[in-house]
C-alpha cells in the first residue's frame, strides 16, 4: 500500500523474492511490478474500481472506463478470475466481491462510511493479519472484508466521521 514510485524495479523485485503470502492494494496496479505479483501463489489484490480498470487494462483483459465496470461488475471479476484462478480479487465498492477461480462471493453489508482515504488500509491491514496467521487468501479476504464492516457498523458515531484510527480503535471491542 502506498508504495507509488518510491522504489526503483530493482527495489521493488528485491521486496517481493520471496515466497511469503502478499496483499496488494493501491499504486502497484498502475505499476509493471504487478505482473510479477500476479505469478506468486498466496496473493490478495484489493482494488477500487478505477485500480481495477487499469490492472484490467495491464493484463489485457479490456480497456474500459470506471462507469463501464461498474455496469458490469461481476462479468469483469469473473473474467480475471478466469485469467487468474490462483489470484484472490477483493473488488472493492458497496458491495465488496471476492472472487477466486470459479468461486464468487459477495459481502453485501457495506456502508458508506468507509468510503474515505485510508479505510482500504485498514482492510489490507486487517487481511494481512490473516495471512500471517496461515488463513488461506481466500478466507483472509473473506473474513478481512466481513471484520471490516462489522467495525464500520460498530462505530458510534457519525458515518461522515469515521476515520481509520476510528477502525482501529473497534478491533478491540469485536
């Protein structure tokens, strides 16, 4: 997350030899370097929309614009599920979809609240987590996606005013 240009290829291939399970959200889908990500074995990618019409474009499956994905939204996951069947996609939107290979899930108690910079984060941080502990990728994007709701709806205050330390702070009370 966050990475941008800060690391040169050189940086960045050195970063990723490993075998380790990964998360990839944010600039790396703008970046060459998301090929390679796209060979490893554990791997979650978490795109908003507009991430996810530029990696659909760097892997030529299509060139489409925000607005024509979020027509289409699940024939455009099922198709780079097809293309990558070992890959586990987060799309993430009102509805959050969680695909991989054939296997399609949907989380459909999202909440605008998380729809500000720094919520996407929290979601990484949270699937990360579950990774570390052996969660297969699916079930880390799984149950990142479900506990990252659950936090949001739990929050007291207003939605405009969730913030990601607000997140945080309702790991706890879970």
């Amino acid at each position: 997350m966050g990475l941008g240009e800060e690391f040169s290829a050189q940086e960045l291939e050195k970063f990723l030899d490993n075998s380790l399970p990964l998360i990839a959200d944010a600039d790396i889908f703008h970046m060459q370097a998301v090929l390679e990500i796209l060979k490893r074995g554990e791997v979650v990618l978490t795109p908003h929309a507009k991430e996810f019409v530029s990696l659909l474009k760097r892997v030529k499956i299509a060139e489409i614009t925000v607005d024509e994905l979020q027509k289409e939204r699940f024939r455009y996951v099922e198709m780079f599920c097809k293309k990558y069947p070992h890959v586990t996609l987060l799309l993430k939107g009102a509805n959050v979809i969680i695909g991989r290979g054939d296997e399609i899930f949907v989380n459909p108690h999202g909440t605008s609240a998380l729809a500000k910079g720094g919520s996407g984060d929290v979601l990484s941080g949270l699937i990360g987590a579950l990774l570390a502990q052996r969660y297969c990728a699916l079930e880390a994007a799984i149950n990142g996606s479900l506990t990252h709701v659950k936090l949001a709806l739990n929050y007291g205050g207003a939605d405009f005013s969730l913030t990601p330390d607000d997140l945080i702070n309702e790991i706890s009370r879970l």
